[in-house]
C-alpha cells in the first residue's frame, strides 16, 4: 500500500479550526488542518500530547460538542459536514460509519455492563430491525474475529474479568461490529505492555485488509506509525507540520521538528533492519 | 486525552458557600458570647400582664406563655445547645478518633472485636442510641451530652480507622518505622497529620447532627430540662400555642435553622476549596 | 453467592454483639426489676419470691441465653405495665412501618427525577435554586418542618387536623391520608440529601470515558443518561437509601410525636418515661434488626448492581 496510489476519497477534512473558549482568552488548539482519505486507506496522525491530535480525531468522530468550544472549516463525509449536520443525522453515521476507540481500554467500557451488551450497542442503535439472537450471533463471531478465545464466555462477563489488552480487543469489537467504513483509533496501545501493542497493531492491520475499514490512527510513537501506516501527518501545537508517504517522511524529513521526533525513537533502524533480515 | 482533563479547565467558582457560612456563624457565635453577659430580659423571668406578645419593640420575638422574652430565651437555648453539641463533639470525635486510631494501627483481635462493637452500635441511628443511654441513666444536659457524645465514637472511629489504615503501609511511615520512631509517635506525629483534613470535616458535619439530635432530644422531653431550656425544649412547649402566636415556635425553630446552616455552609465550602 | 454468605454470616455476628450489649445495658444499669414493679415498700422476702420467679437469680449467661431463645421464639417479655410486649409491638408497629414506607416512596419518587434533572441541566437556574434549597432544607431539624407543616398545611390552610389521626383498623384510607403530612416531614431532609448525592454522582460518572465511548456508538443523550450513566450513579444512591430507610424509622419516633400518632415511637417514648425496660429492649431490637435486615438487602442489590464488588472484597 503506497500514498501514491489514486483510491476513492471518503473523508475530507479541510480548514479545521478549534478553538478553547472557557479561558478570558480563547485558545486555539488545532489551525488549520486537513486531511483526506481514502478507501481501505491507514492514515496515522503523530504528535506529542496537546499537540491537537485527539482534538481532531474527536472532531471527526463528532464528539466535541461541547457550548465553550469554537469550530469551524468542514468534515465532508457521504455528503454531510459533520461540523454543521444537525445532531440526529450525525448520530447516524457515529457508531455504524464511523467507529472510535481510545486510549484507556480501562475506562472507556461501562464497567457495569457486561461484554456483549457493549459489543452489541451500535446494532441495537443503527439496526433496531436485527433480533436479539442474530444480534448475539454477530457479537460473539466478531468478539472471535478478534482474537477474543472463547467469545461465548467472553459475551457473558464483565469489563474488570478481563485484561488490558483484552479490553482493547472488546472496544475494536464493539467498534467493528457495525462495519464502519472509518474507524478513529486514538492512541489504541499506548495503556499497553508492548507484546499486546503489537498483537493490536497486526489487529487493526488485519481488519483493515479484511474489512477494507480505512484508518485514522494515532499516536505519539512514530515507530508504530511506521508499522502500520501509509501516510503519516505530524502535528505540532496544533497545526500540520509535515504531512507525506510513511516513507518519504521517514527517509527524508522536510521540518525540524520531524527530524526530532524521528531521532527520538530509540534505535528505530535497528529493530526494521531487523525485520528486513 | 481524558474527559475529566477537559472538564477541569472550567471548574473554578467564587466560593460563597464559605463567605455565607462564615457570615452566619460569625452572627450566631456573637449573639451567644453577647448572651453570656447580656440578654434583654431575665429569660426564665416571668410576666403576667406580656403573654404571649408578637413581634414589638419590647419584645423583638415577642413573649410565650408565660410572658418571658423569646429573644433572651433563644439567645440562652441557644447557648445550651451549643455546649452540648461542642461538648458532644470533645467526646465522641477524640474518643472515637483515639479509638479508631489505635485499633486500626495495631490491627488484630481487639480490632476484630472493637469493630463488630462497632459495627453493633452503628445498627442505631445515633438519636435512638443516645436516646437508650438516657432512659438507661437519667435526663439533664450532661447525661445528653455524653450519651450523644458515645452515640458519636463509632462513627469517628470508623473514619479514622479507615484512614489509619490506608497511611499506615505509606512509604513516609515505613520510613518513620525504619528510623525507629514508636508506634505512639507513629500514630500521632506522622499519620494523625495527614487526616486532620478528614477529620475537621467529619467533625463539622458532626457537630451539625449533634445540634440537631440535641434539639430532637430535648424536643421529646428527654434532654436538658427545665429552667436550663435548650432550643427543642422552647419548641416543644411553644407548639401548643402556636396558633395564638407563630413566632413562639418560628423563633427558636429558626434559631436551630440558622446554626445548622451556618456550619454546613462551612462546611461545604472548606470542602470545596479543598 | 459466597458474598452473600459471607455478609449474611457478618450480619447474624453483629446481631448477637448488638443483642449482648442490649442485654448487659438493660439488665446492669437500671436495677433492680423486682424493687421497680413491687415499689420499695416490698418486703425481702416478697421480692425474692419475684426474683425467682422471674429467674433473675440465675447466672447472667442464663438469663440471656434464655431472654434471646425467648426473642427469637417471638416471647419478648412481660411489660412491667402492659401485659405482653409482643402484643403491644404487633398492634403499633403497622402504623410505624407504613409511615417508614410513605416517607421512603416519596424520597424515591421525589428526588430521583429531581437529581437527574439537576444534573443534567448543571448550573441552570433551576439548579442552582435546588443545591441552595437543599442546604437550607437539610438545616432545618425533620420535627421543626413537621411544626411548620401543620401550621401551615392543618391549622392555615385546614388541609388535614392536627392530632386527628384514625387508626388504620377502622379507616385504612383516612390513616394513610393522616399519615401523608408527617411522612413528607420525615422525608424532606433525606430527599434533599438524596438530590445532593445523585446530583454529584451523575455529574462525576457524565464525565468518565465511558460515556464518550456510548456517544461515540451513536447514542442520544437521554440513552447515554438512562441506559449507561445511571447505573453506575445509582450505585452510592442505593446505600444511602437503606440507611435512610432505616433513619426514617427512628425519625418517626420524633415525627410521631409532633403528629400526634399512636405508633411505635410514641410507645418508645413513653416506655422510657415509666422506665418499662422489656418494652424498650424490645423496641430497640427490633429497630437494630430492621437496620441490619436492610443493611443486608442493600448488600445484595449492591452485588446485582455492580458485579465488581465480589472481585474487590476476595
């Protein structure tokens, strides 16, 4: 998969302005940003923290809608700004087009409920005409579908029975089941020991070849990035700074701060010179 | 990035709860120094010729039943009150705390059995429990005062049993530990420091139920008896003629109202600035 | 279910901490019992015969196992002026419950919706009037409102009769009707905790990442509210309500008395007054069970409500 390639363009972000408007003065927080992607497409966003990436991600995924914050520029997606749409037609696309999941596995699954009832929530939301027991079906094949053993056992317990990485598993399960056409990983492996980042890099890696699901991932680990990624935009206090092919960015970084960022990965070239062997 | 993170940028008020608290206090704490050297009337002084008189010059919460002045009656009761909740508080906040501290530092077999004790006497709402230790003893304001003061340890126990607990495996008490500090100096230079935040609004929030349980008490009869009237005895004996006359029973209904608001604003606002 | 266990087996320990510190309370400090009922006129021949009689000359160990085999049998005892303590209980103790409960339905009714309400509209102006009303609310001590309400309510605006109450033998509807003014005094201060504590609860669990991840799935509002956010606020809210059941039950002994009702409270009362310890003892019991029964309860909703609890406490 090369950046070069013309694919079918699904998402268009373009002017992305947010500003913080609960200080005395209002602080911007992402300028200018732009982003497209396209179809089965891994789009990975680098920055470190409060550099803006979240805030994007969020944005797209319409979840900043909070009075003190200021918006504007447009997220095109299937014909609707996603920044203007009123809130019902956005609800449609969030959870059955568009998935998310995030950082802390931990504290992003309702701690009370049980798996499957997680698992299952955007059919019931999107697809109130699918039965119960269908329903059940889905969830348990998709809990499998991502490595989950035992998916029937799975279905039954509960947030706090499982582990971190599981947990991670659930979310991209519960995110996957409506078979969104994107789906926004925010930082998915950062709460996570390393072995289980990998096992959750190939994951998302798999479903997209599988599924065809373009992503937009993010993470402050370039190394990662490079895994997985075919195009990378990196963001610094809040705007784009250097955006290009995995590729290109990583052997030959036009912005300073891109040098920096890659020179901070330890010893990066040596662990792919190790792959490549 | 976390929700809670974003939320924080916003979360910064003007704390009135404090200014309110300590406005209502200030007042309530004046008119009872003032009471202890200077009332209006003689408050156990009866008149014939002022029953039951509403709100006047003379009398600015008018009289009861048998003519005394309500104001100097209220400013007295209130003084009653107070004591009892403050003495209520000396008892069972630095008994329950000594308790509490001790049992839950050493651990073991007396701690078993002091918090099943414990846990025994917390079945009785603290009213009832006081209540009991009364009808065991005999009325008059320091009975009340200690039952209410005993009804109180469990629940001060618990709290810093609790706390105790979770700083007694911190890093700076293993570290007074290793330097040879006794268990004595453990207990109360290094951990009871570090609670005091705990217990001050444990004991704000005490007092208040200790204000309203003495009130409850007296109301029924059974707490300080005449002629040393607390506020609940005042209402007790004001609500059969509170149809001639409301401000028998507002006055020193309002008074308790006042001081229990006072001391929770304090109380909401400390925590808040916390 | 080894949770349950675990509590119930806790519970019934410290039910027989509580029945042995009931027992030494009420059988060392008052005295002699046979010198209250003869009167101190008695001869000592005439108060030993009592004393044998009522078995007070056996080891105390005895006379408490027997007093508690006695209890649990449903025997409490003779009052000192009554007949039987059991008989007395039966006959007041409907009149106490259904005022406990009245009370307890209109905190449920009252302050869920309200701080669910508050909640979700944080810093509006019905907010802010609710979390200053419930300050001054909880100020104010449950008899005082009960004054003010048959001020106001019975004797102003004549909407019941003050000390007017019927027993629910003889009109159930007029009883429950009597008992409606008292047991929204009992209720006021812990509707108002209530409010407070929901209100919080929701606010903080609205702010976890759980609920972004419900949004994110395509949730309205209201379902992130009633089908994610509310059952983790509920959590704290289900202890404070039996502690407030509970309270209610010996707030009634007060209310009953600015009411005029004829209940347990009042009985309690009195009985302490003539020193008539077997009523007491009974009362004070019955009232300690009640508190754990609900204690226990509590448990169990707690462990169906929030399945963490059983990881937690092994």
């Amino acid at each position: 998969m090369c950046g070069s390639e013309k694919f079918e363009v699904i998402l268009s972000v373009n002017d992305l302005h947010i500003e913080f408007h609960d200080h005395k003065q209002p602080q911007t927080a992402v300028e200018d940003f732009d982003l497209e992607l396209s179809k089965g497409e891994i789009v990975g966003i680098v920055g470190e923290s409060g550099s803006g990436k979240s805030l994007s991600a969020l944005a797209i995924a319409g979840l900043l809608s909070r009075h003190d914050m200021y918006k504007s520029g447009r997220i095109m997606f299937e014909g609707e700004d996603l920044l203007t749409c009123n809130r019902r037609k956005l609800r449609t696309f969030q959870g059955d087009e568009i998935s998310m999941i995030f950082q802390e596995p931990m504290t992003s699954l309702h701690p009370v409920k049980k798996i499957g009832w997680q698992t299952e929530e955007s059919l019931r939301i999107h697809h109130p005409e699918i039965d119960k027991k269908e329903r059940r079906l889905r969830a348990i094949s998709m809990l499998g579908k991502v490595g989950l053993h035992e998916p029937e056992r799975v279905y039954d317990m509960y947030p706090h029975e499982l582990s971190g990485g599981m947990r991670q598993r659930v979310m991209i399960a519960a995110a996957m089941i409506g078979h969104p056409k994107i789906l926004i990983a925010d930082e998915p492996t950062t709460a996570l020991d390393v072995t289980v980042q990998a096992q959750i890099v190939d994951l998302l890696k798999s479903i997209n070849k599988e599924e065809g699901t373009s992503i937009i991932f993010i993470s402050h680990d370039l190394s990662l990035v490079r895994q997985i990624c075919s195009r990378v935009l990196v963001m610094q206090k809040g705007v784009v700074v250097e955006s290009g092919s995995v590729n290109d960015i990583f052997t030959r970084p036009k912005n300073l701060y891109t040098r920096k960022l890659i020179a901070s990965i330890p010893r990066v070239d040596l662990t792919s010179e190790k792959k490549d062997i | 990035m976390k929700l809670s993170m974003i939320k924080k940028f916003k979360d910064k008020k003007i704390n009135s709860f404090l200014l309110w608290g300590l406005i209502l206090t200030g007042i309530m704490l004046l008119i009872v120094v003032i009471g202890i050297f200077w009332t209006p009337y003689d408050p156990t002084k009866m008149s014939a010729s002022e029953k039951l008189q509403g709100i006047s010059l003379r009398h600015i919460l008018g009289t009861d039943n048998k003519g005394r002045d309500i104001f100097s009656r209220v400013m007295y009761g209130s003084r009653i009150t107070l004591g009892i909740a403050c003495g209520t508080m000396v008892i069972g906040a630095g008994l329950g705390t000594i308790l509490g501290a001790i049992t839950g530092y050493f651990g073991g077999f007396l701690d078993e059995v002091f918090m099943r004790i414990v846990d025994a006497m917390l079945a009785f709402p603290s009213i009832l429990l006081a209540l009991v230790i009364v009808s065991l003893f005999d009325s008059g304001n320091i009975v009340v005062m200690v039952a209410l003061g005993i009804a109180f340890i469990p629940s001060f126990a618990r709290i810093v049993r609790s706390e105790v607990l979770r700083c007694r495996t911190m890093d700076y008490v293993e570290n007074a530990r290793i330097q040879g500090a006794s268990d004595f100096r453990i207990i109360f230079r290094h951990i009871m420091p570090n609670i005091t935040g705990v217990l001050w609004s444990s004991v704000l929030i005490g007092f208040n139920n200790a204000v309203l349980a003495e009130a409850g008490l007296s109301y029924l009869g059974i707490g300080s008896q005449p002629p040393y009237d607390s506020l609940g005895n005042m209402l007790s004996s004001a609500q059969q003629f509170m149809v001639k006359n409301p401000i028998c029973v507002l006055g020193p209904g309002f008074a308790i109202v006042w001081m229990v608001l006072g001391f929770s604003f304090l109380g909401e606002g400390l925590r808040k600035k916390a | 279910m080894k949770y349950i266990l675990k509590k119930a087996s806790m519970m019934v320990l410290t039910l027989i901490a509580v029945s042995i510190l009931v027992f030494l309370a009420f059988n060392l400090i008052p005295g002699d019992p046979a010198t209250r009922i003869l009167g101190t006129e008695a001869t000592e021949s005439q108060l030993q015969l009592l004393r044998q009689e009522m078995g007070l000359n056996d080891p105390i160990y005895v006379r408490y196992l027997r007093w508690i085999w006695n209890f649990i049998r449903g025997d409490l005892g003779e009052s000192y002026s009554y007949g039987s303590v059991s008989a007395l209980i039966l006959d007041k103790i409907p009149i106490t419950i259904w005022l406990a409960i009245m009370a307890f339905f209109l905190m449920f009714v009252i302050s869920i919706p309200l701080g669910i309400f508050t909640a979700r509209h944080e810093g509006g102006v019905i907010d802010k009037i609710v979390v200053v009303l419930d300050q001054v609310i909880m100020a104010i001590p449950p008899f005082f409102s009960g004054i003010i309400i048959t001020l106001v309510f019975g004797l102003t605006l004549q909407l019941f009769v003050p000390g007017g109450f019927v027993s629910y033998k003889i009109d159930f509807w007029g009883f429950i009707g009597y008992l409606v003014f008292p047991a929204i005094a009992i209720a006021l201060p812990k509707i108002t905790m209530c409010v407070k504590l929901l209100r919080g609860s929701v606010i903080e669990e609205i702010s976890k990442d759980y609920t972004r991840t419900a949004y994110s799935r395509g949730n309205t509002t209201r379902g992130v509210l009633y089908r994610h956010v509310l059952k983790n606020a509920m959590i704290p809210v289900i202890t404070f309500m039996g502690m407030a059941l509970a309270d209610m039950v010996s707030g009634s002994i007060v209310i009953e008395q600015v009411f005029n009702i004829p209940g347990i409270g009042r009985m309690l009362l009195s009985s302490i007054n003539n020193r008539d310890y077997p009523v007491v003892e009974a009362i004070i019991m019955g009232i300690a069970i009640l508190v754990m029964v609900v204690n226990l309860i509590v448990d169990i909703i707690y462990r169906l409500v929030d399945p963490r609890i059983e990881a937690i406490n092994d």
